[in-house]
C-alpha cells in the first residue's frame, strides 16, 4: 500500500465517523444530539431544571424544553501564536418550544474567541432552529 494511501486511511476514518446517522429516535419523543469540534468536550447539564447525566443524545416529548449544556475548548487568544492554549468553559442555555415527537434535533457549540456559540438544527441541518443562549465563560 502506497504512503499516500496510508495517510489518507484516518482522514476517512474521521469523515465516517461525523457522518454516522443519529441513534433512533422513540416515536413519541424528540431526540437530541450534542456536537463539538473533536478536541471539544460537550455535555448536557439540566433539563427543564432537572440534573442530567451528561449524557450527548437526549430524548425529550414533544414541546418546550429548556437545555443546560457545559462547553470546554481550547483558546490562543490572548497567549500568542506559540503560547499555551488557554481552556475555556462555558455554559449554554437552549430554549426552544417547537420539539416534535420522531424527530431528531442536533445542538452544535463551536467556540468563538474567549466565547461560544451553539444552535440546534433539525436532522436536514439546513436553517437553524434556534440560537443557544451564552450565560457564561471563564478560563478554567
């Protein structure tokens, strides 16, 4: 087997792994999915107020919801380009009112700076639904 062919043999390991289906979904709830860069670390915290497992796929029935979600990454801004990656943490907070029952949603964080963004889609991943809420982020 050629070097190039060896190289390129994680790099497909990697695409198929981000293109995995989602786990079904029960038909009379909704399903939620949690997603991050692959260095990021992504959890689930509460829902509707309730302590979660920190688990990253969710089933919720249908309707208003509210999710807590803890976000880690790592940032060079402020350090330098040769600096040490500072680790940040922050908490994300989603509403959205419109869950359908056999359906799957997908909340994506990716960060911004010494922030952090999150939105969920549906399983099409076309428009986002809605926008996560930042309440907060802290050097850790």
């Amino acid at each position: 087997m050629s070097q190039r062919r060896l190289s390129m043999a994680p790099l497909a390991l990697l695409l198929g792994a981000c293109a995995t289906p989602p786990a079904p979904v029960d038909p009379l709830l909704a399903g939620i999915s949690l997603h991050a860069p692959p260095a990021d670390v992504i959890s689930a915290q509460r829902l509707d107020g309730q302590r979660l497992d920190k688990s990253n796929d969710l089933q919720v029935t249908p309707g208003e919801h509210e999710l807590l979600v803890r976000y880690q990454y790592d940032s060079r801004q402020g350090s330098g380009l040769f600096g040490e990656p500072r680790r940040v943490v922050c908490e994300l907070r989603l509403r959205y009112a419109h869950f359908q029952a056999g359906r799957h949603y997908r909340l994506e964080a990716r960060p911004l700076a010494l922030k952090a963004q999150g939105w969920l889609y549906g399983a099409e991943r076309d428009e986002p639904l809605a926008r996560a809420e930042v309440l907060r982020c802290r050097p850790f």
